[in-house]
C-alpha cells in the first residue's frame, strides 16, 4: 500500500522536480541554447531597424550603447544606431536585446517590462533578413552586412516600405561598400 505521502507511488517531491524539469525545457521553443566564441573572434556588422505597430523604435539613445562584448551599438559614430557590431562568432541577436533591457522571442518583443507586443489573432510578430521572412528571432546568427527588419502589426503594415528604412551603414564599419562613393567613405574615416 502507498505510503499517504505519495502520489500514484511517487514521492511530491520527485513529482515537483520533474514538473519544474519539463517546465523549463517547454519554454525554451524547443531552441538549443548557442553559446558565443570567444570576444574577438569575429567582426560583424548588421543594419537593423525594429516596427511595433507601425511605429519606429529609436535605438539612438545613450541607454543602449555598447552594453554587450560580444553585440553592441557605437553611439560615438552617426550612424552607430542602426548598426549592429559583433565582436565573437555565434551570437544571437537575442542576446543584444536582452542586454540593452529588452526581449525578442517567436511570440513576443518587449521594449520594456510594461510594453510587450505578442501575437495575437490581430497581431503578430516578423522578422526579415535581407528582405526575406526569417522564423528564428532571438536564435538568428547575424551575418556581415545583414539587413534585418523586426515587425509587429496587424499585417497591413507596408513590409517593402519598412525594409527600405533599414540603413545599409554596415558596409562602412565592415569597409566593403560597393558602388558608394569614395567621398562617403573617406568622411565616415574621419569620424
């Protein structure tokens, strides 16, 4: 006979650890966790632009400058905002916005603890990159001279407009511009 301190022959506190267990790999989206190479053994750049609701969110501000090693923003160049810099190989870009207070997932972008956009039957959540749809959000690697757009709305929200105001700056922090003018370069070097 169980003893009263058991459930179906299972003691609670067993049963607790194995809920917890389950718990925390359900939440995870099935996503292996990425661990970055060490600082300094890649040098990346990616223009990034982010939409809640139609609306641009200003990534100028001092708050979120260079609060990562590994991925980061330079607010010392003007066009530091837009660019994306990763100093070590595999780095999500989950973990820039997680840095900077921030969250990207599947379901949500949180710009704060009280602005959560999720998806909804209205509204939902998409990610571009280099103009074509991407599902991996906060597990995307980004690549050298990436452009990638993070959107939320209803889906009426003009994606090629938004995609056309992604900067395409990451070419002259990676010094690969092509078809830019020798000017436009030389004035970013003085900066």
């Amino acid at each position: 006979m169980d003893s009263p301190n058991r459930i179906y022959g299972i003691r609670p506190e067993y049963l607790l650890l194995a809920v917890m267990i389950f718990l925390i790999f359900a939440l995870r989206d099935g996503q292996k966790a990425i661990e970055p190479g060490p600082e300094g053994s890649a040098h990346i750049h990616a223009d990034f632009k982010v939409y809640m609701d139609g609306k641009g969110i200003d990534f100028s501000k001092r708050q979120y400058d260079q609060r990562n090693p590994y991925i980061h923003m330079h607010m010392d160049s003007p066009y530091g905002h837009n660019v994306l810099h990763i100093e070590a190989s595999d780095v999500p870009i989950g973990i820039f916005f997680e840095s900077i207070g921030m969250e990207l997932s599947k379901k949500c972008f949180a710009s704060s603890l009280w602005e959560r956009y999720c998806q909804t039957p209205q509204k939902r959540l998409r990610m571009f990159v280099n103009g074509v749809e991407n599902s991996e959000f906060d597990a995307y690697v980004p690549k050298d001279l990436d452009r990638i757009l993070i959107t939320w709305g209803s889906g009426k929200e003009d994606i090629a407009v938004q995609m056309a105001t992604v900067t395409d700056y990451a070419c002259l922090f990676s010094r690969k511009c092509q078809g830019k003018s020798a000017d436009a370069i030389i004035s970013f070097e003085k900066i």
